[in-house]
C-alpha cells in the first residue's frame, strides 16, 4: 500500500548540513531525484532558477529546522492516506500501480500540486505548518 508513496522529504533536510549560501546549490542537486515532478512543480508556479535562489535564501534555518524535527510524526498519517485512497480508489476507478504521492521539502507555497493523472506533490514545508494530520484530506481531495 506505501508504494503509492515516494516520501524523499527527510532528504530535504539535508541542506541544515550547508551554509545558507549553498542551499541553492544543495537544491538544484536535490532535485534530480524526481527531475520531472520538479520541473512541473516550478512550472506550475511560474519559478525561474532565480526566484527559486531569492525563495530558498528567504527561509529562516528556525524554520527548516522545525519542519525537520517534526516530520517523524508523518508516517501515521501517510498509512492512512493510503487506506482512504484505496477505498477510494474503488469508487473512482483509479489504477493504484500508476498512483504517485511525492513527499518532498520543496519551497513552502502550497501543499499539494497535483502534477497530471497519477502524479501528486505534496511540500511537507507547508504540511507541517497545517499540520500532517491534513495529508488524507488533501490527497483524496485532490483525487476526488
């Protein structure tokens, strides 16, 4: 059932290890591991590499490092989302093998995108301000 799920959040937090300088630089990296998700993500929102350097350069380490501390509370909700989505995956007739739900630290403007059919992003930058519990409603939402 958690397959549906491509939860590369934790990584994101891998930019605390940098200087605020190189956060930009550590993003661009980070990004690769789902190149296409991103780029729809950043097309969505109309982000040039320059408004993507002026947004990460705006975060406050205050903030990161709360996101971080709170994303172990993340997994119930991510099980639960996946419950609901397989129930509801009978009523809509939805293919659950095609079904994507990236979970990525992205750049804090909405918390869910949905990128085409079977692709979903969710930015747990914005999640953990709305709070992890909001994930199931979001998600089927945006399937619905």
């Amino acid at each position: 059932m958690k397959s549906m799920f491509l939860d590369r959040s934790k990584d994101f937090f891998e930019i605390l290890a940098f200087e605020k300088s190189k956060w930009a630089d550590f993003y661009f990296e980070y990004i690769k591991n789902a190149p296409s998700a991103f780029s729809l993500y950043h097309k969505a929102i109309g982000l040039t590499d320059e408004k993507i350097r002026e947004r990460l350069l705006s975060f406050e380490r205050r903030f990161l490092d709360k996101c971080y501390q709170s994303i172990s509370s993340l997994a119930p909700y991510e099980y639960e989302t996946a419950r609901k989505v397989v129930e509801l995956s009978k009523e809509k007739d939805l293919t659950l093998s095609k079904l994507k739900i990236y979970i990525v630290g992205a750049l804090d403007f909405d918390a869910i995108y949905k990128l085409d059919e079977n692709r979903i992003f969710i930015d747990v930058l914005v999640l953990s301000k709305m709070g992890f519990s909001k994930l199931p409603e979001l998600v089927i939402e945006e399937l619905s």
